[in-house]
C-alpha cells in the first residue's frame, strides 16, 4: 500500500529458498514506486519535519497538538504502527556515520516493501528523540506469512467440545468470563500461500493478522536488513544497530495504557484486560487467560505462563502432603523417645559430652542440646520417609502430565506440526556475519556459512575451560565457608559456653545452630555475588562460541547457566547433607581441614536439622530477592525515566513514547524465569526429605511470582516481540535430570543425614526394653572416651569438675575394650542397613516411577483424535479448492481431455481421503 492508503501499482518481492540477499542476507525484497526512486515514498516523514499528509484523504483537517497521541496508528489513522524504532541526533562521536547507517537502513526497509513515518523530535517530550513507526502493509504481511509458514484459518472448528465435567460448578469461582478465556473462534488452519487467498477466512486484510503476528514479520526484516558494506562484508540487522547506538530502542507497541481502555474503536484494548482479569495480586485465586496471553505476547511467552501455572496447581499437592508430614511430627514431637532422653535430667543430664573444639571449649551435658533435639524431630520422623517416596512419584505425575498439558495446548494454539528443524534454517545475523567461509547445505543445496571445525574446538575448549574456573571458583568459595563454619563454631562454642548473659537462648542458639545461620547467610551473599559476575561471562562466552540458530543460542546458554547455578546454589546443601559430621574423626584422633581446622561435628540429635536451616535460608532468600528484583527494580528505573512526563498532558505523551520510557524483557527475560523455576524445583526435590515444607513455601512464592511476572510483562516492561515455541525446551530434559537425581539425594540424606536408619536398627536389633523399644537409644549412640587419651592439640585447658570420661557421637569401642576406639559391630550393622535402604528406596521408587511413565501416555487419545480428525478436514478442504479451481478452469476454457482426467484425478483423491 502506498501512504494514500492504496495499493502500489507494482510490487515484486523476489524470495529464494534461502532468502538470500547477496548471499548473505536472508530476504531479498524490493519495491518499486511509479514516479518515484523509493527514498521518500511511503509515508515517510523525514527529520526535516516535510511530510505529505495533508495528501492523505482526510488528513488536512488534522491537528498533532490537538489530537491524542495515545494511538496504535499512523497520522493518516488507517495505518497501524508494527514496530518503532528511537534514535537521537544530538553531537556526539560517530553521529554522521550513525545518520549514513540509519539513511541506508530506512531506505533498504522501504525497498523491502515496509511504510515508514518519522516523529520529529519537536514533538517528543524531552526534545531530542526521533521516533520512525513501521507499517507492514498486506503485500509484505502475506509474503512473509508464507515464508515463515504461519498458519490462518480457513474453516470455524465445527468438533463438537469436550464434555463438560459434572463438577464444574465447583470451580466457577475460579473461572474468568469467557470473553478473557477465548478471545477468538477456534478454526482449522493450514499454512497461509499468498496464492491461495482465496481459501483462507479474510474479512478484512487490516486485522487479519494479529498485532503479535505482524510485529514478528516485521522484526524478521529488521533482523536482516543492511545497513552499510565494509571491506566488501555486508552489515545488517536491527541489532547491531542498536549495540552500536545507532538506534536507542526497537520495540513493538502496546496497543493501549494498562490501566484505560484505548478510545480508539479499533484498538483491541488487550492490554487492559490483561491487567485487570490477570496482572492483578487480588486475582491470585483465578485461573490464567492463557489463550489471550498468548494472543497478545505470543506463544513461546504462553507456554512459559502455562507451564508455570500447572507447576504450580501441581505444588499444591506436594503442599498439602508436606504439611501433612509436618504436622505428624508437630504432634508426635512429645512422644519422641530420642528428645525425651536427652531432655530428662537424669540421662542427658548426667552425660558429660566431650568439648566441642580444641582447648578453649569445655565439657558441657548432653540436655542443653534439649530444645534443637525436639525441633529436629519435626523433620526427621517416620513420615521423612514417606514424603521422600512420595515425592519420587509426584515429581514423575508432574512431568508426564505436563507433556499431555503441553500435547493439549500444541493442539490448540496450532503448534502441532511445529518443529524445531524449522529454527535451525533460521540462521543467527551474528552467525552469517562473523562466518566468512561458505560450503553447500546437503538439505536446502544452497551455499551458506559456516565455521571451521578447528576454529569451532578452539571456541569450545576456551569455553569449557572458562565454566570450569567458574565451577573451581564456587569450589573455592564454599571451601571458604567451611573454613569460617570451622573458625567460627569454636568461637560460638567457646563464648556460649562462659556466658551468662546468653543463658536465657543457650538451649535454642546452640554453637551448632548460630554457627549454621550464619554461614548460610554469609553463603546466600557470596551466591549472589558469584551469580551477577558470571551471567555476564555466560553470555560473552555463548557469544564467543557464535552458535548457529538462535534455538542453539538458547540451549547452550541454558546449560552453562544452569550447571553453574546448580553446583552455587546447591554445593553447601550437598556438604551439609553428606559431608558434615561423616568425617570429624574422634576425640582421640580429631581430622583437621588443612592440618588447623578441626572438622566439624554434627549436634547429638543429627545434621538434619542444620541441612532444613540452610535449605530455608537459600530457598526463602533466593525467592525474596528474586521478587524485589524482578518487581522493584523496574518500577524504579520507570518511575524515575517518566519523571519529566508525567506533568505532560496526555495528547502530549505519545503512545511511543511511553512504551519507549518502559524498561526491555530483552531475548533472555524468559530465560532468566525458567532459571529461576528451575532452581527453585531442585530445592524441592533433591533435598525435601530434610524439609517437607519446601513445597509449600514454592506454592506461595510461585502463587506470588505469576502475579509478579504478569504484572511487570504488562506495566513495566515494553512489549516483547512475539516468538513461537511448542515446548519449554532443553528445560524439560533438566527436569528429567533432576526428578531421576531427585531420588537419588532423598534416599541418601533418609540413610545417612537422618537418624531414621540408627534408629530402626537399634529397634529391631538391640532393644531390650519390651514396653519401650526406644529407651536407651541414646546412649547407645554415643560412645565413651576416656579424658587422658586427649592430644595436647587438643585437651582442654580446663577440667574443674575433674571428668574422667566423656561422650562422643559415634559406634566404637570403649577405651577399656581390646580393640579401643575402633568401630563397633552396631556401626557396620547400620552402614549395611543404609546401604540396603538406598538400593531398596531408589529400586522401588525408580520402579514406579518408570511404570507411572509408561501407564500414561504423553498425548491424550482425545487430542490424537482431534489431530487425526482436522487433518484430514483440512486436507479436504484443501482438496475441494483445488477442485473448485480446476472446474473454474472448465468453464474459462474448451473442454480438453486432459483438464478432464485432471478433474477425474482430483475427485478420486478426496474420495480416497473420506474413505481414509
């Protein structure tokens, strides 16, 4: 269309399989305007301020000053603005080179068919900025639709809906109205032939297209569109020019203010209703307008929201089960026999345990741990071990009916034959830039770039030898926890021991205890800091690697992130889980960290206390700081950038320009929400034997976070360019990862981080009291040392209650014995009943797992139906066209034979498909 609202008179747009452009760029297109070299044609408004819209019909009565500015259209109001992109023009280094890229790039965007209008910066409201607004009129829309296979309807869906559940009254309250849940008729589609218009439901060509559709053909071409040739390489892309400051902001418009409806009738107003039904904290409880998220962001930004969504109604389960267990140690917590002994003055309080570090400590008796003892029964009890089993076969019913969730919506948002193959011809801009060298693709059998193989292994060891210093470096951070763990413990020890003051807390706080809060808060620091400095290194590395589709971008990021940030967030709960307390030795032969730090030790009632302080530490710290940062930091860097607009008169502030003051989601913003879901996953399966309530507290924080994220997606952020994806991605297969290790960790930390195992052991095996089994497991479990067997590293320097004996976490012999200080018969019963548990535990839970799997199937019957079914009605539908064409033909020609035995042909294949 020309800027009179027409068509042009001639326009050719010349595609190769490849789409490319001096093979190296990958459209090819341009337009030819009668009358005109194509510079100043097409609605464009120069900086100069010249424009010809008096010429637009209508267009001479129009006043800027008077008429809002809050609008989704060109001046001309028939127009609609797909794209904006911001620059300044002020007197700074490299401005004339940036003007001769900008002069270029317009002028090759409106040879390649696009509408342009420039905003002079008199009209903006800090004076310096320009603003161009794209237009992709129908021409290049239906040529790009085909090039990208995006599929339009061509019939309403006439399959009768599923049946309704008896039991739907009861989630009404939950429901939205139906107008939210289904924005549009549900149709058959096949992908759009701009030489079968014909077939395809067009009502009117302006609106065909939805705005997320049109938005992404139109970053397309940018994404691929020159701007100047340098030592004979052409340069192109929107994002280089906006890395080089060529252009500030590229971005599509939000077609309307969160909070009002748009005054123009032809605005869909979109984005208020998903303000209003879905971004709003007071909506918590309702369910989630999936279908107009993904009408509006697109879908590879929808799937995201419905996986997190279904993540989350799958928590709840886990939730209440968690609590459940919880609660069953709250009420047995005075029946525990272990805390009831250590408690009794007559037991715990007549055991004189040995110091707990060297010199400074002195003796002190086992019922001052009384209080951390009953506590640690909350967690460590018999329903342990049925949520650890529990949670081995709900992680695997969350992930196989997420692919029959996922297989419903690849169904109904026309994803199904959707493939990834279809990314990889997509080849990254930086890719066929920095790629000189060409060979043949044995697919398309064009000439395209590609690296050297040497130069890729360099790329690759450079990059793997960077992840790894990282990895060694979070190493070395945790090492230096431990040693402040170490240094620390005797100083708690030692100052909570002598006292007074701390009297009142001693049999809460105990060294063991402050010593683990503090150095989980001093790690969850270091986390933070490790995690800034290295998502930077992450991206330059990925960037150095140039992969080759965006899909490989993607996927090689995820892993380099992710393997970092598992072994950063979950390195101190693996040390706390199955490393403390297993190597501190005895008091006669201590084991010290770099022959100075004395090991620690873990408290008489077990470690499983200390791993739940950490796991809620990092957990609960990780997820409020993700919300602040995800919430307050953008209303911030808003609210400060509209400082100066917000005294304009509306009419005055742009629609452009108040998207243009949001901040960027960017490439990476649903990355860095799947991270973050997928961290928070791991916390509540590896290690949620030691803490049934992780589920619970990942209920409310992700309760919290769809809020969070819907509400900054749709008032803090500009609007996403839409995307397609079918899946979540390499993101599934590290969830499989993690549900398999999953079992693994739970069975490990039930066997040796909980008391659970000792316990049963000494219950069948060395109880002698029939009416209480458990008395005397105590002192069963802790060994005698006799005080003169002390090393000087190690004595104490006072003994003013002239002890002779102490006590010790262990199984060995007593010092009277002949083989003294060795382990006991009970030590090796207990380390082959652990052993036994684990082969069991993961043997049976494994079993389900895999039977659970395979029982369900990854894509419900009635979606196959329903594929199988609109296929074929599509096919004949395509079918009946093509009869409706040649007997079109019929009747324009003479009646030959062979149009005839094309006619016959075609019949017999749509009898064949209704037969099939």
């Amino acid at each position: 269309m020309n800027r009179f609202g027409q068509k042009e008179d001639e326009t050719l747009i010349e595609l190769s399989d490849t789409l490319a452009l001096n093979d190296e760029i990958a459209v090819l297109t341009s337009v030819k305007t009668p009358g005109s070299p194509g510079e100043e044609s097409n609605g464009v408004l120069f900086e100069n301020g010249s424009n010809a819209d008096s010429e637009l019909p209508g267009n001479s009565e129009i006043d800027k000053h008077r008429q809002s500015k809050d609008s989704v259209f060109f001046n001309d109001g028939i127009r609609r603005i797909d794209f904006v992109l911001s620059y300044t023009d002020e007197p700074i280094k490299d401005a004339e080179k940036k003007a001769e890229r900008r002069k270029e790039f317009e002028k090759n965007l409106q040879q390649a068919g696009l509408h342009l209008e420039t905003e002079d910066k008199k009209e903006s409201e800090n004076g310096k900025t320009f603003f161009v607004k794209v237009h992709a009129p129908w021409e290049v829309l239906s040529t790009y639709a085909e090039v990208l296979n995006i599929k339009a309807p061509i019939k309403e869906n006439d399959i009768p809906p599923r049946n309704d559940n008896p039991f739907e009254f009861l989630s009404k309250p939950f429901r939205l109205p139906k107008e939210v849940m289904q924005p549009e008729p549900d149709y058959f589609t096949a992908p759009f032939s701009k030489q079968r218009q014909e077939l395809y439901l067009i009502h009117d060509e302006s609106t065909f297209f939805t705005p997320s559709t049109r938005n992404r053909i139109v970053y397309y071409i940018l994404s691929r569109c020159p701007y100047e040739t340098e030592e004979g390489k052409k340069k192109f892309g929107i994002k280089r020019l906006l890395t080089n400051g060529t252009y500030l902001a590229a971005y599509p418009l939000h077609d309307c203010q969160y909070w009002n409806k748009a005054k123009d009738k032809n605005c869909e107003s979109e984005r208020f209703t998903l303000y209003s039904e879905w971004a709003r904290f007071l909506r918590f409880y309702k369910e989630q307008p999936l279908d107009l998220i993904r009408k509006y962001y697109g879908e590879k930004i929808g799937i995201y929201f419905a996986w997190l969504g279904f993540y989350t109604e799958m928590l709840f389960f886990a939730a209440v089960v968690g609590f459940i267990c919880f609660l069953y140690g709250w009420i047995t917590m005075d029946e525990n026999m272990s805390s009831k002994e250590i408690c009794d003055i007559s037991i715990g309080g007549e055991i004189i345990m040995c110091p707990l570090c060297d010199r400074n400590c002195e003796y002190w008796k086992l019922n001052t741990t009384c209080e951390p003892s009953q506590y640690s029964h909350l967690f460590d009890n018999v329903a342990t071990l049925f949520f650890a089993i529990f949670m081995g076969i709900w992680v695997t019913l969350f992930l196989e009916f997420w692919k029959r969730r996922q297989a419903r919506l690849e169904y109904e948002w026309d994803l199904v034959d959707f493939e990834e193959e279809q990314q990889q011809l997509q080849l990254r801009p930086e890719y066929e830039v920095k790629c000189t060298l060409r060979k043949r693709n044995p697919v398309t059998q064009e000439d395209e770039p590609y690296l050297p193989l040497t130069s890729k292994a360099a790329r690759f060891c450079f990059s793997g030898a960077t992840v790894l210093f990282w990895i060694s470096l979070i190493i070395a951070s945790m090492i230096a926890v431990i040693v402040y763990r170490l240094a620390v413990y005797a100083a708690f020890a030692s100052i909570m021991e002598n006292n007074e003051s701390l009297e009142p807390i001693s049999g809460l706080l105990t060294p063991q205890l402050a010593t683990s809060v503090t150095a989980s808060c001093l790690n969850f620091v270091i986390i933070m800091i490790l995690n800034f400095l290295y998502e930077r290194v992450a991206i330059w590395i990925t960037d150095m690697e140039i992969p080759r589709t965006h899909l490989e971008y993607e996927n090689r990021l995820t892993m380099k992130m992710f393997l970092f940030q598992f072994v950063n967030y979950y390195s101190s709960c693996f040390y706390v889980a199955f490393f403390k307390g297993k190597f501190a030795g005895y008091p006669g032969d201590y084991t010290y960290l770099f022959s100075q730090w004395r090991n620690e030790e873990c408290d008489p009632a077990g470690c499983l206390i200390e791993l739940t302080t950490q796991l809620t530490i990092v957990m609960a710290g990780k997820q409020i700081w993700g919300n602040i940062q995800e919430a307050l930091v953008p209303w911030i860097w808003n609210w400060w950038g509209r400082r100066k607009a917000r005294g304009h008169p509306e009419n005055l502030y742009s629609r452009w320009e108040q998207d243009h003051d949001l901040q960027t989601f960017g490439n990476l913003g649903l990355f860095y929400e799947y991270l973050e879901m997928v961290i928070q996953f791991g916390f509540i399966t590896l290690f949620v034997a030691s803490f049934p309530l992780a589920p619970l507290l990942a209920l409310m924080n992700n309760i919290l976070e769809i809020r969070v994220d819907s509400w900054k997606l749709t008032t803090q952020f500009r609007r996403p360019v839409a995307a397609k994806a079918h899946s979540i991605g390499v993101w599934q297969e590290i969830l499989n990862g993690m549900a398999i290790l999953s079992v693994v960790t739970n069975a490990f930390i039930v066997s040796f981080t909980s008391d659970m195992i000792p316990r049963l052991v000494y219950y069948y095996a060395y109880s002698s009291n029939e009416s209480s089994p458990m008395a005397g497991y105590i002192n069963s479990s802790l060994s005698v040392f006799n005080v003169s067997d002390f090393r000087d590293i190690s004595r104490p320097l006072e003994n003013p209650m002239g002890y002779t004996t102490c006590r010790y976490r262990d199984y060995r012999f007593p010092p009277d014995h002949e083989r003294r200080y060795m382990h006991s018969m009970q030590f090796w019963h207990i380390l082959a009943a652990k052993m036994a548990f684990i082969i069991i535990m993961e043997h049976v839970v494994f079993l389900v797992k895999f039977f659970v799997a395979w029982m369900i199937p990854d894509v419900p019957s009635e979606v196959k139906a329903r594929i199988k079914r609109e296929k074929y009605l599509t096919q004949k539908i395509l079918h009946e066209y093509e009869l409706y064409k040649l007997k079109e033909k019929l009747c324009q020609k003479d009646c030959t034979v062979d149009l005839e035995r094309e006619v016959i042909a075609t019949e017999g294949k749509v009898q064949l498909s209704e037969v099939m």
